[in-house]
C-alpha cells in the first residue's frame, strides 16, 4: 500500500504522521476482528483457552482446554501467557 498523499511505500507511513495513524487505526480494526474471530470459535468444549509452548519443541499451541491456567477469551489468554513470559525472563 502507498500513502496516496506522499508516496510512501506502506513500511515507511509511520512517517506519515497523518497516514501513519489512519493506517494504525485499520491495523487495530483488523487486530479486533481477528481475535474476534478466534474467540467465536471457542465454547464447544471448555470454553476455556491456553496459548503455551509446545511440549515437543514445535512452537506454540492456542487451544481449548481444561488444563489449569486457562481463560475464557483470546485476549486474556494472550496477556496472561505475556505476563508468564516476562515474569519467566525476569527471573534470569
């Protein structure tokens, strides 16, 4: 995307003051339309959600469940597994 006032290529619009934060803005939309999403699919068995580590060392696992920990919407579960983390590497 190119801001249409500048020609600025889309990664450079945050030098667009004013383009930057319109851009920002559709950027956010989109971010809540997505968790949304997510959070629609969630409730046909636990209605509880936990973002982890793969136990096998594949990357991370956003799934229902029933294991301790778990929330019931797609944010909290992301902030609580960011606060895990910080708390973790904090401790290092």
């Amino acid at each position: 995307m190119l801001c249409k006032k500048h020609d600025i290529e889309e990664f450079n619009l945050f030098d667009c003051e004013s383009c930057g934060l319109e851009i920002r803005i559709k950027q956010l939309e989109a971010d809540k339309e997505r968790l949304d999403f997510l959070d629609s699919l969630n409730g046909k068995y636990t209605g509880k959600i936990i973002l982890r580590m793969s136990s096998h060392g594949r990357g991370f696992r956003l799934h229902e469940t029933s294991q301790e920990g778990a929330a019931y919407s797609v944010r909290e579960t992301i902030d609580n597994y960011i606060k895990t983390k910080e708390s973790k590497d904090a401790k290092k």
